[in-house]
C-alpha cells in the first residue's frame, strides 16, 4: 500500500513562528500536494509539486511556500505564522500516469496561538 | 470556473436505511468528479471516481453514485448503512485534464444510529 507519512499529528505554535510541516511518500509519486481543511469549506489547495524542485501555486499559497528537494518529501513552510493559519493540513501524492486517485496522509492539527 | 456544493453538512440514518449524500457542482467543461471519504482520525480515501464513462459509478463498500448532466448532480447513495459509513464524505470535482486541481465541496459528516 501507498504510504504517505505526515511528520506530525499535532502541532502548536506561536504567532510569528516559522513552521514546518513535513511529508513523505514511498511510492515514487511525481505529484504532490499541500491542503489545508476548515470545517465548512472542505479541503483546499496551498501548493502542488508535479516533480522534483517543481511548485504551482494552488488556490490559497498566500502566507505559505513549499520546498520539494527530494522526489519523496515536500515540506510545506509557514514563514511567520499566523493565528488564520490554525488548521487541518493534509498532503497527498499521486502517480499522474496511472489516474487521477490521491493518497493522503493523516494530517497535522497546527494550532497558532 | 468550477465548484462543488454539497447541499448537507449533517445526514443522520439508522443502521440498515438508505443513505443519500447530495453533490452539485458547476463546471465549464466536462468534469471527472470524485466522492472521497475520511473516518475519524485518518486521512482521506477514495471512495469512487466519474471519468465520463458510465453515469453509475460503483464504488467501494457498496457505494454508488450517479452522474446526471441535466442536474449537474453526484448524489452519493448506498441501500443499507453500516456503522462503520459514519464519517465525512467529499464530493469533489476536476477539469484539469491532469487531474492537478481539484475542487472540493465542503464535506457531509454522515452519522448512523444503532
């Protein structure tokens, strides 16, 4: 099975912090993906990378950036955390050659205080 | 532009009922259009996916949903709940030919009652 680790489950910050969240998938996916989910709004896309050093903003990249080094890690970065940054943040990957299907990793809970 | 609504934030059935999970969503060409579920604690699984073959979709765990263009409608139904369906469910939608950007509706956490 497709496993896509999300390096932490819980996390709590403060205002002004420069925040990392981490992802790893093993499955050698080209395409990987950063969302955030708010209760209401469903899930929405920060970022995606369709390869190694590659980056396309998504529908709300604003007060965030994204670094993806490695084909297996993309790390989402929050530069100066803020108190609406408080969310679920889940990534995902995606072999683009054999469909559209997503694998998602549990998530962070980030709370900024 | 593409958007996804789903018209309920809560749907609560008794175990071994039918189940209606209601999606619409708006699209300017022909969409894929995906239902994803999420169990409490987990991350998001694929549940069934439209690609503009056939309009009934089955799914897993004896999921199904229909595509209807007229309405521009995904309903997600099952015939007999299980406790274990209890979670939240996404209808999602897709225009982008490589399948990068995904429109998701605002979920519907489905509760079943013993």
């Amino acid at each position: 099975d497709v496993k896509v680790t999300q390096s932490s489950r819980y996390l709590v910050k403060r205002t002004g912090e420069k925040v990392f969240l981490e992802c790893v998938q093993d499955m050698d996916h080209e395409n990987m993906f950063w969302y955030r989910q708010d209760p209401g709004l469903g899930l929405r896309l920060i970022y995606f990378s369709y390869d190694v050093k590659m980056k396309e903003k998504g529908d709300i990249p604003e007060g965030y950036s994204v670094s993806r080094e490695k084909k297996e890690r993309f790390s989402l970065i929050l530069e100066s955390a803020s108190t609406n940054q408080t969310s679920m943040y889940l990534c995902a990957s995606r072999n683009p050659w054999t469909g559209e299907k997503l694998f998602f990793g549990s998530g962070t809970q980030l709370s900024v205080l | 532009a593409q958007s996804v609504t789903q018209l309920d934030s809560h749907v609560s059935v008794s175990e071994g009922t039918p189940v209606l999970l209601r999606c619409n969503y708006s699209s300017s060409y022909s969409p894929s259009l995906f239902w994803y579920v999420q169990h409490p604690n987990k991350g998001l699984q694929l549940l069934l996916k439209y690609t503009s073959a056939a309009t009934l979709v089955k799914g897993i765990n004896g999921f199904e949903a229909e595509f209807k263009k007229s309405e521009t409608s995904f309903h997600l139904t099952k015939p007999s709940a299980h406790m274990s369906d209890a979670a939240e469910y996404f209808c999602v939608v897709s225009e982008d030919n490589a399948g990068n950007m995904l429109t998701f509706g605002g979920g519907t956490r489905l509760m079943v009652k013993p």
